[in-house]
C-alpha cells in the first residue's frame, strides 16, 4: 500500500535506527553510510517518517524499531 520510494526510505531509517541503537557511529557518519547529502537531510527524513528526531531516538526516549521484513 506504499510508492517503492516509500518503502526504500522506509527500510533506510531502519538501518538508522538499527545504527543509533547500537550506538558505534556518529549521525555524520551514519548519514555518510547511508548516503544521505548531509547530516540535516537524515534528521528532517527521519523525523517526517519517526515523529521524532534522531537525537530523540537515540537517548532512548522512543524505541519502536521494526524488523525489515516486517516492513
């Protein structure tokens, strides 16, 4: 029930997720692995698909992280 653009951002913000969680990189470095053309486009896309920001996320506050395959 989603566009492919949808759902390849989608699964692009779980990785994100998946990578606050463990906490081993920067949010400049998981913008830079995950291809995003700076820090403040992974932010704006993640809070426009979470509801929160990344910073958020990361301290725990929200943890609501969803297995790809479930996407």
């Amino acid at each position: 029930g989603i566009t492919i653009e949808h759902y390849f951002i989608a699964q692009k913000i779980e990785k994100v997720k998946e990578y606050l969680m463990y906490d081993e990189f920067s949010l400049s470095e998981i913008a830079q692995k995950m291809q995003y053309s700076d820090v403040a486009h992974l932010s704006n896309q993640f809070k426009k698909v979470t509801g929160f920001t990344p910073t958020i996320f990361k301290n725990g506050i929200v943890n609501n992280r969803i297995a790809i395959e479930d996407l």
